[in-house]
C-alpha cells in the first residue's frame, strides 16, 4: 500500500520547501548564521586574492557602480556586504559570501543546521513514495545543502533532487515558480509549495502551485493560504488540509 499525496483531487508528485520559518527556525538563521557571518567577515580583508572572495566583491562592485555611481575597493566592498548582511537584502554576491564562510563554520563544527523535529520523517516518508522534494531558498544553494547536510537529524540531503536560490529569481516573483516546475518536469498543480511568507505563497499560486503555509512560532497566519503548524499535519490531517489518500 503506498500512500499518494492529493491536493483539490491532483496527486502532487513534487515538494518544494522554504527554508527559514518553514523548515528551520528564524532564531538560527538570525541568532547563529547571521552573526558567524558578520563576525568573520572582517578576516576576508586578508583573502580578497582567493579566487572565490575576488568573484563575489567584483560582482558587489559592479553592483555597486550600477546602483550608485561609486566605484568601491575591496575595503569598501566589504563594508557593502556588511551594509547588506545588516538589512538582510536578498542579493546574489551576498548570498554566495555567507555560503562560503558558512561551509567553514559548518566544516569546522561551530555549529549544527538546525531543523524542526516534525521534518525528518516527513521528508522520508515523502521520499520514500517517490515524490520529488526540492529546496527554493533565498541563501545559496551551497548553503542549502550544508544546511540540510551537517543538520542536527544527520545528513538529510539524500532526500532532495533540486534546489533553487535566486539565480532562479526572487521569491516573490511568478515568473520563478514557472521557472521551477519547467525543471522539475511537473505540471504547476503538481506542486506544493511551503513557506512561511504569504507573498512568496501569492507568486507561487499565481503561477499555479498549490500552497501551504507553515505557520511556526512567530508567523502569522495567512488569509489568503491554507496553513498548517507543521509537516506532520501535511500528511497526518489529510482530511484538514483537503488531501486524500489513494493506493
């Protein structure tokens, strides 16, 4: 007997999940990752010749110089990242710089990623009845999989076929979602996707996915999206959420 996720009588046959407040807490994203990464940023000031640190401040620069006018040196395109990393702003160099430096915290065991209890089983009893899974974050995708890889639960990568971070677009942006079923191969009602932030959610049905809101401490409910408090009740409350079970 193998247990068919539907939604509105389609069979969803691929997951994409949000990251922060969905499957991890805020709290570690701002308490932990955010302050590891503004802490060592100062230390790139002796590493502006690695060829990773240099591809990230000329993409800043250039940034910088389109925005601005300003033609910044690597000293001032750090304090750029730093500026950024302060106001949380969703931008491609910025995303891959935190990547970069945590790959070295996780590595080195300064931390753990951490991921709610209720996501581990889920994700395997998900994988397990051959539905896709993917990841669509805002950070890298190098900083998903580390994330997932060096988590509290183990390395749970092994559950993920995609992963998607703003090269495929922004997330509150239709075009995005379109983008991610092409590549999954997956008719747009097809797909469930996950966050915590309704106008990720709105983008994501305007492009025809199906949603749910995952409302964790500190999230306010939807008005506009069927919620849930966590993933077990994706599969556990089918009747709730209007899913059913086939065979």
């Amino acid at each position: 007997m193998i247990l068919l996720l539907f939604f509105d009588s389609v069979m969803i046959r691929c997951i994409i999940t949000d990251i922060e407040g969905t499957t991890t807490s805020i709290s570690f994203v701002f308490d932990v990752l955010f302050p590891y990464f503004r802490s060592h940023l100062p230390t790139l000031a002796n590493r502006t010749q690695e060829p990773e640190i240099a591809s990230v401040l000329a993409d800043v620069k250039a940034i910088a110089k389109t925005e601005t006018g300003q033609e910044l040196d690597d000293h001032a395109a750090l304090e750029q990242l730093d500026a950024w990393a302060k106001s949380d702003r969703k931008i491609a160099p910025l995303k891959t710089l935190q990547g970069i430096l945590w790959a070295e915290g996780f590595h080195s065991g300064a931390f753990q990623g951490h991921i709610y209890d209720d996501v581990p089983e889920n994700l395997q009893q998900w994988h397990s009845q051959d539905i896709q899974l993917g990841i669509y974050s805002s950070g890298s995708v190098g900083a998903q999989k580390l994330l997932f890889g060096y988590s509290q639960w183990g390395d749970l990568t092994p559950y993920f076929s995609h992963y998607f971070d703003l090269a495929i677009g922004g997330k509150r942006e239709t075009g995005s979602y379109q983008a991610i079923a092409s590549t999954v191969q997956c008719l747009p009602d097809a797909i469930l996707f996950l966050s915590d932030v309704e106008a990720e959610l709105d983008a994501a049905a305007a492009a025809g996915l199906h949603t749910l809101q995952l409302v964790r401490p500190g999230t306010a409910a939807s008005s506009r999206h069927a919620t849930v408090n966590n993933f077990d009740e994706i599969t556990a409350q089918l009747p709730t959420l209007g899913l059913e079970q086939g065979a």
